[in-house]
C-alpha cells in the first residue's frame, strides 16, 4: 500500500535540505512540487498540503545544541583515530540506520545531523577497534529523561560495527518488560530483523525498520530476542553456535546476576585463553563495546562506603566490571538522564577480582535536548536563581493539581499492600474522559493511525493495581456503552458532558499555547470521532505478574489506544507511545527515582496541547525544584568543561532540598559531602542601595 503523503513528505525534505534558508514562501512551494509529483501517476488520490506544510516548517525549526565533554587529556591512556580513519571506513550500518531515522522514523533533518555528530564525538572518544590491546575506556552519556537516548545508543552500535567492533552488548534495565522494549528497538535500527522469528532470507515478514530499506541485507547476529523470555542462555547460546570475533554480534540482556554470571562464563568459554601472566581467562583481539541503560540504576557498588577497602561488591556491579574485565579490548558507555548517583561513584575503587569500578574517567558528554523537547522546566517551569544566572519561567498550563484521592476508599498516601479502594476519585473520572476527548481529536486532526496512551500510577502495590485496573475497566466500558447507545432521555447526556469539557479544559489552553499547539479542530470534528476514537481503547495491566505487555509493534498499522495502569514497571526506561494523560500520585523523595517516574517528558508533535498532568500540589513543588537542580548540575558540568578539568578531577555540587528531599539513594552517596553554598570564582557585591524608610527599618531590625 502507497503511503503517498510519506513519500511527498520525503521527496520535499531532500529538496529543503540543500537549502541554507527556507522561508514560508519556499516551504509552501517545494511542498506543492512535491505534491505534484508524488500523484503525476495517482491524480485520484490525494494530499493534504496544509497539514504537509504545517509539518515541514516543524521539521525545520527545530534546533540543537552542541553537546559539551569532558575528556582525560591523557595521550597514554588514548589514541586519537577516527578524523584520520574515518574516510577508509564504509558506513554501512549507518547509512541505513540514518536512512530509516529520516524516512520512516520522521526525525527531523537537525535532529539527525546532531546525532550524527554525537555519535562521532563519542565513538572518537573510544579507542580504534584494531589497536593492539590491552586498553579499556569508560564514558557517560548525560541526556534527559525521554529524549531519545535509545536512538542515540543504536547509532553508535551501527557505527560501532562499522568500524570494526565485533561484540556489542547492551545492558537494558532490570525488568523484563523493559529489556524487550529495547530489543525491539535494537531490531528495528540495527539487525533488521524480528528475533521472535524464524529468520529465513526468503521470509519478507521477518524483516523489520532497517531490514525492510532497499538494498543489501547486512549480517549481524543475535542471541536474544524481543520475547519477555529472550534474554540470553548459555545453552540456546552454545546450541546457536555462533562464534564471537567473526561477524558481529549484539546482545540485549538485562541486569541480572545470573544472566550476566552465564554471559561471561559464556565469552570465556567460547573466546577465551589463559594469560600467562596473571592465570587468568581472557578474551583477546575481539573489541567490545558495552553500552549501560540507565546506567544510574542497579549498575553502581552500594557497597563501597568510605574508608573501606572497596573489596565488597554488590552483585550486577561485580558481574559488568568482570565482564569488561574479560576482555583486553573493551569499552563502557553508561547512558543515564539522572547522573546524580555516577557521579559520587569512587574514582579510584578497584578489587583484583573484579577490576576497576564504572566511574566515566575516559569521558563524560553532556547532551542538550532538541528545541522541540518538553522536559521538567517546560513542563512545571524554574523558580530560578540568580547567583547561577537562572531566570525564573512558568510551565505549561497542562498540570492540574489534585486533592481528592487521600479518603480511605481510594488511594490514601499511606496505604497498605492488603488496601482495597472501593471508588475512583473525581479527578481521575475526568482524566479518562480528558485520554477519550484526546483520542478523538487526534483523529481529527489526522493522527488516527498514531498509538495514545494514557498513564494511571498511584500505588506500588501489585494488589491495589489489580483493584484499580477492575474499576478503570469498568468506568471505561460504561462510557464505551454511552457513546456508543446513548443516553436515552437523561437531559444531560455523556457527549454534552464532553463538550463541555471540551471547551472549557482544552480549548483555551490550545489558544494559549500558540505554535506549539496542534491544528484547530471543531467540536463537531470531534464528536464525529468520539465512537471509533473510544472503542479502541483498552486497559492494561503493567507489572512483574501481569501477562499483558505493551506491545505496540503488533498494533503499527492501526495504531494502540491503551491505558496503562502500573507502578514500578512504569517508573524507569519503559516508554509509552504517544502517552497523552497521565495520572500520578506516587511519591518518593529521591531526585532520581522521581525524575524517572515522569514518563510524560519527551516529544509530542501535533497534540502537546491535548495533554494533560494530574498530581499533587506537593509533588508539582517537587519536580519545578528538582528542574532548577537538573539544570544548575548541567550548567555545573560546562563551568567544568570550560575550566578544562578531566572526569577524574571535576567536583559537581547538586543543591539540595529544605523539605527533605534527597538527591539519591543514600548508599548511592557515601562519597558525597554536604556543603553550604559558596560564591567562591564569582564576584558578588550589592550595587542598588534602599533610601526607603521600610527597607531600612526592616534591615535594622534584622541586624
């Protein structure tokens, strides 16, 4: 099936890309040109122009920032190689994986140029794959909280491969949900191919994203898949019989002991010889890049506390470090958008065992988010600080503070596993109604094939999500039968209720907001679509004994409409298509953990206005200050940059909170210290005198 606007999309894009400035005027004409070609053989179809145009000029507004490093300065520990080596390269990997990102994907131009920029400047910063080992680098990867740090890794596994790197493994959270999610996405951008499937070349449904491009079928293996129970096995491994060393092959696992324990044992087994040396098993002449998944979580040694002998290792941490210790040629990428527990990690903690610890001391890359993300400060906006040359902003007018969920026939804030909620709070009735007017009109502004969810996290407790998912589905079924039967002669019906809302929730806000708001869509657009919009969605269940799975790939061509009921499964690296409404009354006083629950941040092209944030008023105050030290830690970092310090010498101060927050998890900061505010670089002196009697007689008083 021709998917003609796609492809005068496409056509236009490579046309305004050559161009050095691309006015409105320029835009609209190359938009018509490509209209016009696109249907010289198909004039019964048609395009819609306006909507190409409005979705050209998006694409090409979009800036980036140039990322900031901090690097070693070594010149015994590093080898510089690409700038001299790139040109002899065939960047096979990457041209499809670029190819896909820009056809199929979506990305804009600037956004594809500035990871291909990115990924240069970290796989620079790794050594040359055909250098005479032993050498080992460890970085890090500082991005935010869904901003597309997953694409950014497939890049540099693409480029990776191509330059030589013969074994790649991902460590892809702790949860099995998750480490599927990243297969699926390791499919699509590197192998080509399902890994739930069968792979036989004469099969065209076995191949996925990069696989289904034109041109040759590039060879890369796997011994995962992206079934919840394909993570590796030693024995499929051994069954498979593919040799490392040879043609490249990538590996998503999750963090767990056992899993990675059989994946050293495996390497060894298979790659491995004894070193005279030292006695010990190593595998030699096979380069290995190591990417770390929110390498913030289950990755760092809790055990290492200060004075001690750094002998004690927690278990993932030891099995990673004997990982990269396997091997003479190996490089660590650790990817996190909440750095706060990396960078207390101990620079010098090293056992004979395990090796040395995962501290970034090769390089740490700070990476600024497209324009078009909508992060924390976006999102509940700065209280700012002028010492650190912060200026104060609002957010978004799409948080709604909510206070009626605490009674004890809902959700009170100290419940119990045991808890049985009886009712749905008011608030989170009218959040499902908000995820069906969404829903509705994103079909009418044309997005009726785009997957939409909506996110319902009030309780860790796998008991009490059970008791909230029955009363969700049941209030959403009961709206599914109104709109679909009417209400019969109720003077005020469900659709008039909606209307309402409508007009008074979500109109003047899409007013507001301006640009970034989605096309203009009329109540009766929306009514049209409330029955199909409505139908679609389902109810889902997201925890370690629910056999649902978001599984948005099986439902590409028509898209997902899902509300997605959870708790810990849904608080870190899970990301949830199109996700629109999000309910969240879960606390946690840790920066990090919080910062992750917000899996409302990221891109939402088209319908940023229709979504919407149901919280508490006191973790609304929570994120706003967490956003003002998100970026005072950032802009920390390119002080450290600008100062020309190395990894193993930069100092990064993190404010804290007066009502008792912490930055992270207490074992995770026993080399941090705690330090009162210093104006220490800086010049501070008071240039505006008061002659007023209240100023001074207030400051009299004080003194």
């Amino acid at each position: 099936m021709h998917n003609y606007y796609e492809n005068a999309r496409n056509m236009a894009v490579d046309i305004l890309r050559k161009e050095a400035v691309r006015s409105n005027e320029l835009v609209r004409k190359t938009a018509e040109t490509a209209v016009q070609a696109t249907l010289l053989f198909a004039p019964e179809e048609t395009i819609d122009i306006e909507a190409l145009i409005t979705e050209l000029l998006h694409l090409f507004s979009i800036t980036v920032q140039d990322a900031t490093v901090l690097d070693d300065h070594d010149p015994k520990l590093h080898t510089p190689w690409l700038p001299d080596k790139k040109g002899g390269i065939r960047w096979r990997f990457w041209t499809r994986y670029m190819t896909y990102l820009e056809r199929e994907f979506g990305m804009p131009p600037t956004v594809v140029n500035s990871l291909h920029e990115l990924t240069d400047m970290v796989l620079e910063r790794l050594e040359e794959p055909a250098r005479p080992g032993p050498w080992d680098r460890r970085g890090m990867v500082v991005g935010s909280v869904q901003s597309g740090k997953t694409a950014n890794y497939v890049g540099l596994i693409n480029k990776a491969i191509d330059a030589g790197y013969k074994l790649v493994i991902v460590l892809a959270g702790i949860h099995s949900n998750l480490r599927a999610q990243t297969q699926l996405r390791v499919d699509e951008g590197i192998l080509g191919f399902d890994t739930q499937k069968t792979r036989k070349l004469d099969n065209q449904s076995q191949w996925v994203g990069v696989g289904k491009l034109p041109g040759e079928k590039l060879v890369v293996h796997s011994l995962t898949s992206s079934d919840e129970k394909g993570d590796f096995n030693k024995k499929m491994a051994d069954t498979v019989g593919v040799m490392i060393g040879g043609d490249p092959v990538v590996l998503v696992i999750k963090k767990n002991s056992s899993v990675l324990k059989n994946l050293v044992n495996w390497v060894l087994h298979v790659g491995g010889s004894d070193d005279p040396v030292s006695g010990k098993r190593v595998v030699r002449d096979v380069p290995l890049l190591l990417i770390d998944d929110e390498a913030d979580n289950a990755s760092i040694n809790t055990k290492d506390r200060v004075g001690s002998s750094c002998s004690e290792v927690t278990a993932i941490n030891g099995r990673i470090r004997h990982l990269l210790d396997a091997f003479d040629k190996s490089a660590y990428v650790g990817y996190t958008a909440t750095p706060f527990a990396n960078i207390f990690i101990n620079p010098d903690a090293e056992t004979p065992d395990h090796g040395d610890d995962l501290f970034p001391r090769s390089f740490i890359i700070n990476v600024k988010p497209p324009s078009n993300y909508v992060g924390p400060a976006k999102v509940f906006g700065l209280d700012g600080d002028s010492d650190a040359g912060i200026q104060p902003c609002d957010g978004l007018d799409i948080v709604r503070e909510i206070d009626d969920y605490a009674t004890t026939s809902r959700f009170p804030p100290k419940h119990r596993s045991d808890h049985i909620p009886t009712e749905l709070p008011e608030s989170l009735k009218q959040a499902i109604r908000c995820f069906i007017l969404t829903c509705s009109a994103r079909r009418a502004r044309g997005q009726d094939k785009k997957h939409n969810s909506m996110l319902i996290h009030v309780t860790r407790f796998v008991n009490v999500q059970g008791h909230v998912v029955r009363m969700v589905r049941d209030e959403l079924i009961a709206l599914q039968r109104r709109i679909e039967f009417g209400d019969g002669s109720l003077t005020r019906t469900l659709v008039d209720e909606l209307r309402e809302l409508w007009e008074l929730e979500f109109v003047p806000v899409s007013e507001n907001m301006g640009q970034e708001a989605g096309a203009v869509v009329e109540w009766a657009d929306i009514e049209q679509e409330l029955h199909a919009a409505t139908s679609k969605i389902s109810v889902a269940t997201i925890n370690g004994f629910a056999k649902e799975a978001l599984d948005y790939r099986d439902h590409e061509a028509e898209g997902r409409s899902v509300i997605a009921v959870g708790g810990d499964k849904l608080s870190r690296g899970l990301t949830l298509e199109g996700l629109s409404v999000s309910y969240f009354l879960r606390t946690t006083r840790m920066y990090d953990a919080l910062m992750q629950m917000g899996r409302w941040f990221g891109y939402r092209p088209g319908y940023l206005d229709l979504c919407r944030l149901f919280t508490t008023r006191t973790l609304a105050s929570w994120y706003r200050h967490i956003a003002l030290a998100d970026e005072e830690l950032r802009r920390e970092f390119d002080y450290m940059v600008a100062a020309g310090l190395t990894p193993e010498r930069y100092g990064l101060r993190v404010r804290t909170h007066p009502a008792g927050m912490i930055v992270t998890a207490l074992n995770k900061m026993s080399h941090g210290v705690n330090r009162q505010l210093s104006w220490e670089g800086t010049l501070v002196q008071t240039t505006d005198l008061s002659k007023g009697d209240p100023e001074i007689g207030a400051n009299l008083s004080a003194t």
